[in-house]
C-alpha cells in the first residue's frame, strides 16, 4: 500500500466560527514517525476512526462519515469534532490522491497519556485492489459475537455502536473466518440474530426487498449500506431494516458485505450455504458505489 499524505489536524472547539482551518493543519510525511509513545489510540485503542473511499480523487459520502465520527465521539466521551475543520481535512487528503480507488482515514484519539488534549489526524493512501471479491464473490462464515442483541442498550460501555480504534476483535475473527477456509465473517448474537461483518455491513435481499439488520446500537450503521438503500429505492426496490434470525441466512436471493473501500461484495457462500450471485447486478451496484456520490 502506498501513502500518499498524513495531516495532523490541532482540534478546534465545535464553537469555532472561523471558515479557515488551514492553520490548525500540519501536513508531515506519513512515512515517519509522528506519535509520540504516551499515546493513548496505540496504547488501548482509546479512540475513533473513520475510512472514507476515495474515487478519481472524490471522497465519497464526506458527511455520513463525519456524521458517524460525531456519533462515534459522543459515544466515547470524546471532544465533538468541528465538523467543517474535519471535512476541510478531507478535502487536503482528496487532492492529494490522484486517479483511481483510494482510502482516506481520519482518526480521533484520546490523546497522549497525562496530556491535554486529544490527537487528531488524517491520512490518504492508495485502496488495495479489490476487483477479485467485487466480481468473483466473497465465501462467509457466521461466528459467534459473544452477546446478546438486547446487550448494547443494557451495556453502553461496551461502545458497540461506536467506531472505535480496538479493531483486534474485528481483525481476530477475519482471521478466524480465513482458518476455516471462507474470506470473511458475519457475526452472530449469542441469541442467534445477525449482527454485522468485522468490516463491512451486511445486505440480504428477499424477492425484490432488500434487508438489513437494524442498526440498534449493538452495530455500526454503514455509509455504503446508507447510500445503497436510497439507489435501490430509487431503481423500485423496496429496503428494509429488520431483526433477522441467523437461521433466515440459508434462505435467501442475494447477499452482500458492503463497505467504503470495498465496496459491494456479493456472498457466494454462508458457512455451508452456497448464496446466488447475480453479476451483472452486483456489477450495477458498484457502478452506482463508484460513481461520485455526496
Ligand atoms: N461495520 C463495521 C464493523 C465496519 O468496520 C464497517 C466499515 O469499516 C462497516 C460496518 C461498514 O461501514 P461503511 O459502509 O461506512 O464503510
């Protein structure tokens, strides 16, 4: 993967009524070293992110992400981001991109240990090329999340809701899912209701209806997933947000893990399910996904 910017971004109050936030902005080399190690994102994971998908030099979907990292800060107690600082940030990395898929991310951290204020910052680097799983498909395993779905109301600190930093959960069931010989994960309540991918929101489709599982605070409420809906409507589907029994999996006419870099990546297989794949469909999708959206 290749860098391409890193922007370490001094946080403003959401007070803020200045329109130019270039000087709260210093643009470092993202080869070298730039925290210090009292900090807390590297520490415990304290802090939140956000992984936008860049298009021809586009950022896609700027405002759900900064929306998200909003909610995600709220959640975690941290200092509300200004929004318009963050998307003038944004902005930088975008233009720093060039042609073809690229992934800008925009991390809010606790801080540094002892310290006063939070870190911030936003890098840009090329996307990884995911044009096999877009086409070919993606096999999936359903595994265990480890509680209930009535969990995150009764547990709030548990932030499951939040897009935080503490990814070793996420990235210990991809690897868990590729041990059993499948590409991902969709985990699953201890209930058994489907919950969400380590990295990627989860889209079924029944007929000509198009389903989720609703984002009740125990999942994150995907941008992609967001976005597609609105494009599905738009083309006479209907879409719908739903508490869906992991037993509903082995019966239905589609299925995707949708995601800001990825994209929509359709399911052949869930656990020893084999799923339809419509290409040409599918291909659709990722032509709207890739398409410049706001
Ligand atoms: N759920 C989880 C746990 C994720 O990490 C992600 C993306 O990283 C998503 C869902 C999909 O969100 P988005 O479509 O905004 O990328």
């Amino acid at each position: 993967m290749a860098w391409r910017f890193a922007l370490m971004i001094d946080p403003v109050a959401v007070e803020d009524d200045r329109t130019d936030f270039a000087d709260t902005f210093t643009v470092i080399d993202p080869s070298a070293p730039a925290l210090t190690v009292g900090e807390l994102s590297t520490q415990r994971g304290d802090g939140i992110f956000e992984s936008i998908g860049v298009v021809d030099g586009h950022p896609q979907e700027v405002q759900a992400h900064l929306e998200r990292l909003a909610h995600s800060a709220k959640l975690c107690d941290l200092p509300t981001p200004h929004l318009e600082q963050w998307r003038q940030a944004v902005t930088d990395a975008a233009a720093a991109c060039g042609a073809g898929e690229a992934v800008i991310k925009l991390i809010l951290s606790r801080g540094v240990e002892h310290g006063p204020a939070p870190t911030a910052w936003v890098t840009a680097a090329e996307a990884s090329d995911f044009a096999a799983a877009r086409r070919d498909g993606i096999r999936v395993v359903t595994l265990d999340r480890g509680y209930a779905i009535d969990v995150p109301a009764r547990a709030p600190w548990l932030l499951l809701g939040a897009k935080t930093l503490s990814y070793a959960v996420n990235m210990a069931a991809i690897r868990e899912a590729k041990s059993r010989g499948a590409d991902d994960a969709v985990f699953v309540s201890s209930d058994g209701f489907v919950l969400e991918a380590p990295t990627a929101s989860l889209i079924l489709r029944r007929g000509d209806t198009f389903v989720t599982p609703a984002p009740n605070g125990g999942i994150l409420h995907g941008t992609t997933q967001l976005s597609l809906f609105d494009h599905l409507e738009s083309r006479g589907f209907e879409v719908a947000y739903d508490t869906i029994p992991a037993s509903d999996l082995s019966a239905v006419d589609g299925a995707w893990l949708v995601s800001s870099v990825r994209l929509a990546a359709p399911v052949v297989a869930i656990d020893a399910n084999e799923i339809p794949m419509d290409a040409a469909f599918t291909a659709s999708l990722n032509d709207y996904l890739l398409s410049p959206r706001d």
